[in-house]
C-alpha cells in the first residue's frame, strides 16, 4: 500500500528550507541537504549513498532522490533554456535499466539484480541539470540461466513475449521461445503489474532518451537472440 509520503505538496518544505533548518527525516531531507551543499559558495561534489538489504527500497528511493534533485534544479528556470527536457531524459533512464536489469525476486517484485553509480552533473555554480551518466557493474548475469523457485528472470524478457508486435513475433520466430528453458517460471507473476503495460513504459523511456527505432530493434534482437540460445 502506498502512503502519502511523497509528492509536489510534500516536497515543498523541504526545497523551502536553508541547511540548519529542523525538518522531519525524509529522503527529500537528504537530497536537498546535498543539493544546497554544493551550491554553497566553497561548495563540493556530493555523494548520496542508498543501501539496505534486498527488499529494502534501495531502488525506489534512488528514483525519489533523483526526482527531487530534478524538479529542484527546475526551479526559476525558463522553459526554452531546456532543462524539463534533459530532466526527463535523466529521470527515464530509470525504468529502461529497470527493464533490462531488474527481476521478481521472492522478496521483491522489482529488485536490481546490478549495481548503479549516476552521476547528475550540473551547471557550475548553479542549479540547472545539465546531464547524468550512469555507469552499471555486477549484473547478476547468472540468472539469465537459472532463477530459484518463485521468482523469474529478468523483466525485459516477459515484457517483449507480452508486448512484441504481430510482426515482431514472426520476425524473431517467438512462438519458439515461449517454451523456452530460460522462462522455466514464466507462470510467476508480479502482482499488480501487467508485462504488457511495462513494456510501452519501456518503449517510452527508450524514446524519452533519444534512442532511434533502429537502436530498439538492435536491443530487441539480441534479447530475443539471447532466449533462443538458452535452447541450444
């Protein structure tokens, strides 16, 4: 169940507030504390740690922390300077390595089966996004392979079985794979969370990023390349 934590009316105290200022414990705390620190006039690169065991939230409060450090740096800036653009880039990278990344879990419906440093970069000495780089490391590649029982595999390949085109499907020969041995679970379902659906966020965020058709179908081949394999 989700509670009325987070939201516009919720972050507005805290993108309010001064360093000093007593507010409640809040993710919004952390990141506007990190955010006011490096605008300080000796100010330096910040660094915000989130960890905790599986199931912990570690993923979904990496996203709160970067949407308040987005919607923040939006602040008094002007629509043409094209800062909601790259904001939107930077926030979208989330669901696509979620897609590819991320795998029901007996824990957790959506756990990150890989580590992530993002760097946010903004503008020196001010507040604007100016970009984001993302680097990745230690992608459970074992699971690809073999998942313990009740969970699955990774989200990407349930996505493109439920949402691929009629065309797509004959292209890349899926009747093949829905028996595939790497899908072993594909009974297993997330609760409350239709693949079909995901797979459009998916697409979306890819378009959102600036990745071409031909770029999709290239990542698209080689998940569909990967199942195939898995029969050999």
């Amino acid at each position: 169940k989700e509670m009325n934590l987070y939201g516009k009316k919720q972050m507005t105290p805290y993108m309010n507030s001064q360093l000093g200022d007593i507010l409640p414990p809040h993710a919004y705390a952390t990141a506007h504390r990190a955010f006011l620190s490096m605008l300080e006039k000796d100010g330096r690169n910040q660094s915000i740690l989130v960890s905790g065991e599986s199931g912990a939230g570690k993923t979904v409060t990496t996203k709160i922390v970067m949407d308040y450090l987005t919607k923040i740096s939006q602040r008094g800036q002007k629509s043409e300077q094209g800062g909601g653009g790259i904001c939107d880039r930077v926030l979208q990278t989330n669901p696509l390595l979620e897609s590819l990344g991320n795998a029901m879990t007996r824990r957790n419906d959506n756990s990150s089966r890989f580590g992530k440093l993002i760097q946010l970069k903004f503008e020196e000495g001010k507040s604007r996004l100016i970009g984001a780089n993302v680097d990745t490391y230690l992608l459970e590649k074992a699971r690809v392979v073999r998942q313990g029982s009740g969970e699955r595999n990774f989200h990407i390949f349930y996505e493109l079985m439920e949402g691929a085109t009629d065309k797509q499907k004959r292209d890349w020969n899926m009747e093949l794979a829905e028996e595939s041995r790497l899908l072993c679970n594909e009974g297993v379902r997330r609760r409350d969370i239709s693949d079909k659906a995901q797979f459009q966020k998916t697409l979306e965020a890819m378009d959102v990023v600036g990745l071409s058709a031909e770029e999709r179908d290239r990542i698209f081949r080689v998940v569909m390349a990967v199942l195939h394999l898995g029969d050999v």
